[in-house]
C-alpha cells in the first residue's frame, strides 16, 4: 500500500519516501494508520528506518540493529531502567526508543548484595525526529555528523553486509542439520 498524499501541490509517497515540500521531512504515513500498525518500515533517501507508535508517543530509528544486522520490527518493547527500549530478536541487545543507547546490565560484584542496574553504552542506533501535522506523520532523518554502529547497515553497502550475515546464518544451520543427519 502506498501512503500519499497532496502537500502543496507536491504528491508525497512515503513508500518511495519522497521528501515533503519544505525539503527537510519525509511523509511516512496518516497518523490513525500508523497507529493501527504499531510499527512501519520506510526506506527515506537509501536508509531503512522502523516508524514505532508505542505508548502514544512516535519513534523513529534505522531500522536494524547496530550489532548484527536484527531486524527491529520484530523486537519487543519493554522498560529498562526508567527508559523504554526495544529489544532486538537475534541477540537481545537493549536500544533506548528516543536516544537510541545500547543499554547494559551491571552488577558490582564488590557489594555484599549486589543490585542490577542498567548503564548506558552511549547512542549506537540512529534515531530521526518525527512531527505530526493536520494527521499527517514526517520523519525528519538524522543530520548528526557523528558515525553510529547502525550506519553500518544501511545503504547499499548496508545491504550487502546483511545478506553476507543471512547467507552465513543459512551455512551455520545447513551444517548443523547436516552434522545431526550423519550421527
């Protein structure tokens, strides 16, 4: 399906994710629709990003995970030390949904009774502000110079590094399968 829509005489596609007509955010879809979905992948300007509805709150963040390629959008959602965090299916790494931080758990093991905490790796997941107008949602990508993990797997280069992970995920079960045949 194709979300579109007329903003001053510019037709907008978020599934083309055409840019809106002030040049800076991109349509990613009608508010209630993105609602109903909890979560949308759209690809803006070569970059795959996961649109999240949660709480009623809008995050927007590349949309596969910074360790190794985890597609997101299966990821549950939970809260982690006071911050809501999307847990990424393959290796449960933790990502805040607004800052994007690989969080931790830490136990120091000098207390008698040590206490879990969650702790802060800093920003590793790219995330892209988003507005709202008259019902309309824009996903405005991040313009920070600073390099992220999550750069890694976007764009082209970002795919061929997810299919490089795929095919030897596929090789590593093949070969498992094959060894549990032969016992």
């Amino acid at each position: 399906m194709f979300d579109c829509c007329l903003f001053f005489g510019e037709l907008s596609c978020a599934m083309e994710g055409k840019k809106d007509a002030r040049g800076e955010a991109h349509f990613v879809g009608m508010r209630e629709e993105l609602i109903e979905a909890k979560r949308s992948l759209r690809t803006l300007e070569g970059r795959d990003v996961l649109v999240i509805y949660h709480l009623e709150t809008f995050y927007a963040m590349d949309s596969y995970c910074y360790h190794e390629a985890g597609a997101l959008q299966t990821g549950d959602i939970e809260e982690l030390g006071g911050k809501l965090c999307i847990i990424c299916p393959n290796h449960k790494y933790k990502i805040t949904l607004a800052e994007g931080e690989g969080l931790y758990k830490y136990t120091d093991p000098k207390e008698k009774s040590p206490v879990a905490m969650w702790l802060s790796k800093g920003p590793k997941q790219r995330v892209h502000s988003i507005t709202e107008a008259n019902g309309e949602v824009y996903v405005k990508l991040s313009e920070d110079p600073q390099r992220l993990d999550s750069d890694f797997y976007q764009g082209e280069r970002g795919k061929v590094q997810r299919a490089s992970i795929e095919a030897a995920k596929a090789a590593k079960a093949a070969k498992a399968l094959q060894e549990k045949k032969s016992r």
